[in-house]
C-alpha cells in the first residue's frame, strides 16, 4: 500500500504544478493594476510605479512565477497587499468558518441520505423511492443560494429559529456556533445530500442483484443485516468517491452560502481579494484549496481498500 501511495504523492506533483500555473496567469488577466487600486483614484503616476517596483509587478510575467513558485515550494505563500499579513495567517484565520460549514452540510447531508438512499434502493418503484426521488431532483435542481435566501426567510425571518447572517467561533461555544451555522450548513447540504442520495440508491439496488445476496437470503438472514451488513457495506465504494469529491466542493465552493449569510470565510477572503487585486492571496487560497482536494481524494483511495479487501493496492 505504501508503494501505492507515493505513487499518488508523485502524481500530485503534475497537478499542483498545473494548478499554480493557471492560477497565476487568469488572477492576471482581470482588469485593473494592484498598485493603483491600493493608492486610489489620487494617487500620482510616480507612486504607482514605485508601488509596482515594490510588489515587483515591473518584471517579466515568467519572473513573477518563478519568485512565487520559489516561495511556494519553501512553505510561503505570500504577502498579502490588501490585509498587509502573510497569507497563510489570513488563510488559518478565516479557514475554521469554512471548514465548520463544510463539515457540518456534509455530515447533515450523509445522515441523510444514506438511509433514504438505501429505503429507496429496497422499495424500489414504491411511494418511498419515488419520493426519494423526488427529493433527489429537487435538491440537485435548486440553487444554493436560492436554498440559503429561503431558508433565511423561513427560517430566520418568519420563524426567528436561527440567525440570517453572523458567526461564532467554536471556542466561544458549542450552543452558540451550532445556533449560528446551523442554517448555512443546511443551506448548503442539500445538494449534496441529493447528489449522495441518488448514488447511495443507485449502488445498493447494484448490490443487491447480486448473486451473494440472494444467497444470504436463502439461508433465512434478516432483511435488515442482508441490506446493512453485505449489501450496503459493498455498496459504499461508489458513494464514497462522491463524498470525496464533495467535500473539496464544499471547500471550494461555499462562496455563495458565506455571501449570502455573511458568513467571514475562505470565500469572503477570496471575493475580498478579487476586488482589491490581491494577487497573492487569491493564488494562496487556490493553492491551498487545490492541496486540500488532492489529499481528500488520497484518503478516498486509501479508504477504498477498508472497505472492500477485494481491492489490492499493487
């Protein structure tokens, strides 16, 4: 296994590569100049080109790379200009905020649909299935920020459950951060649980045709350790593949719920930096997002081998 796995590390090395190079280039080809955003619409021509001397905007594009991949590689991801702080500090600060709430919409989606995929997998064509279904289709359907404006009306305006927009930190209170990202989590997990769902549904009704299963039945085993026990434990391999790539979704991808609720994380920090041209902090955040999607899909690998012992690492 251990060979399997510096194999996967080795084959990670291509992709951040490619990952850092078209980062740097598109944060380039939005329009504006760093120095004259920093300085204002007063600043003289002579200020903006001593600022551009300093970030060192006044090199070659190719120069610029290779000073920033040279830091990259030596664990500094830069400085940022707007917050004027090194980015991985901007990065730990706003990184609890956005893990939590992928965490949590993830955790959410998976106590759900899991047991709904599989109820629907053993009364296939059943009123349970179809609304499974159902369910599927509109959570795939309905966008997460449509999801997080009508949760906040319900929710948070006409039935005053949760609040609209704010966050506690998990240090000052379980009660309390759990009052605040509640409904951002579950904003963002519908989607994910209908994605899961309809994978989870999918695989065991896979599984279940099996000839084992039907063996297992014939030898008179409850209903319930045929479907929990062989079934659904061979039936994951699919689901977790989903999961995997969910979760670097979620990280990646909870911009729009921050927005919408306010909410002070990596993709607040990001939209931040866009506006102010922050070079080095967007392409610390993609980078950071990148490495996080690259591991979680290595841990999914991995993981693939506890759950079937069929699978061999060779």
């Amino acid at each position: 296994m251990w060979t399997f796995v510096a194999r996967r590390l080795l084959l990670m090395i291509p992709v951040v590569i490619l990952v850092g190079v078209l980062t740097f280039l598109l944060i380039r080809l939005i329009p504006g100049d760093p120095a004259a955003q920093m300085l204002g619409l007063d600043a003289k021509p002579q200020e903006i080109e001593a600022l551009r001397q300093k970030m060192g905007l006044d090199k070659p594009i190719y120069t610029q790379f290779f000073i920033w991949a040279g830091k990259v590689l030596q664990g500094d991801l830069g400085h940022s200009i707007f917050l004027n702080q090194p980015v991985s500090v901007a990065i730990v600060e706003h990184l609890e905020c956005t893990l939590s709430l992928a965490l949590l919409a993830l955790t959410y989606a998976l106590l759900v649909a899991v047991p709904i995929g599989v109820i629907a997998a053993v009364k296939q064509n059943a009123w349970q299935d179809k609304l499974v279904m159902a369910f599927a289709l509109f959570g795939v359907s309905a966008p997460s920020f449509w999801l997080g404006l009508v949760a906040i009306f319900v929710f948070a305006v006409y039935l005053g459950w949760f609040p609209s927009q704010g966050y506690e930190m998990f240090e000052d209170g379980m009660r309390q951060w759990l009052w605040f990202i509640a409904l951002p989590a579950l904003s963002l997990g519908v989607q994910t649980a209908a994605l899961i769902a309809r994978m989870t549904r999918s695989s065991t009704l896979e599984v279940l045709r099996q000839d084992y299963i039907r063996t297992a039945r014939a030898k008179g085993l409850v209903e319930r350790t045929v479907v929990f026990k062989h079934a659904l434990k061979n039936g994951l391999i699919p689901v977790l593949t989903v999961v995997g790539m969910t979760l670097g979704q979620l990280l990646g991808g909870a911009v729009i719920t921050e927005t919408v609720f306010s909410l002070p994380g990596i993709g607040q920090l990001v939209i931040t930096a866009i506006k102010n041209r922050d070079y080095p902090m967007v392409q610390g955040v993609i980078m950071f997002i990148a490495m996080t999607y690259v591991c979680v899909n290595l841990l999914v690998d991995i993981l693939y081998g506890w759950l079937d012992p069929r699978i061999k690492y060779a």
